[in-house]
C-alpha cells in the first residue's frame, strides 16, 4: 500500500541522534515513522554542503517520500517505524539527484 504525505508534523532532526532526520506519511490508517541519515541524502541529493539537513530535506521531499514508499512496500513495520539507508535510494531518477 502506498504512502502519502502525512500534514500533521513536519521533519525534524531527532534529538537523541542528530544525524537522523524523522518525517511521518500515512498509509491511511496508520502513520508511519521515517527515519533517514542525513548522511544518506547528502550521497543521494548531492553534497549540499552550503543547506542545512532540514532544507536538503525540503529540496528533495517528493523524491524522498517516493523513495520511502516504495521501502515501506517492501519493508515490515510493525512498530510503525521505517528506516531507511542509502539502498532505500537506489532506484531514484538521475534527473532527481543533484
């Protein structure tokens, strides 16, 4: 099933691990945790070096979200929580990489 933007909450950076961003999106029923390393979509959406995580983020969200869809299709959750790591992000478009 796929996921879709969750409007309630935006992104942030977690407190207890500040390399990890945490974003929500909805299957409908449930919402979903995403966490992703801020690492990763600096390997996928181009250094970035000049933006902070939160705008790298926001410049890349749709394809960011695609790419957690298309994991949490393949991916259990039962504590309705997603990690993601650079394989999440294999199939992305070049177009969508910087």
């Amino acid at each position: 099933m796929p996921l879709t933007r969750y409007l309630d909450g935006g992104a942030h950076i977690l407190p207890a691990d500040e390399s990890l961003i945490r974003f929500a999106m909805t299957d409908g029923q449930r919402v979903i945790g995403i966490d992703v390393p801020i690492p990763v979509l600096r390997q996928n959406f181009g250094a970035g070096a000049d933006l902070a995580p939160l705008d790298l983020f926001a410049q890349n969200q749709a394809a960011i979200e695609a790419a957690a869809s298309a994991a949490y299709d393949k991916t259990a959750t039962p504590n309705d929580l997603l990690d993601m790591g650079p394989e999440d992000f294999s199939g992305q478009p070049a177009a969508a990489k910087l």
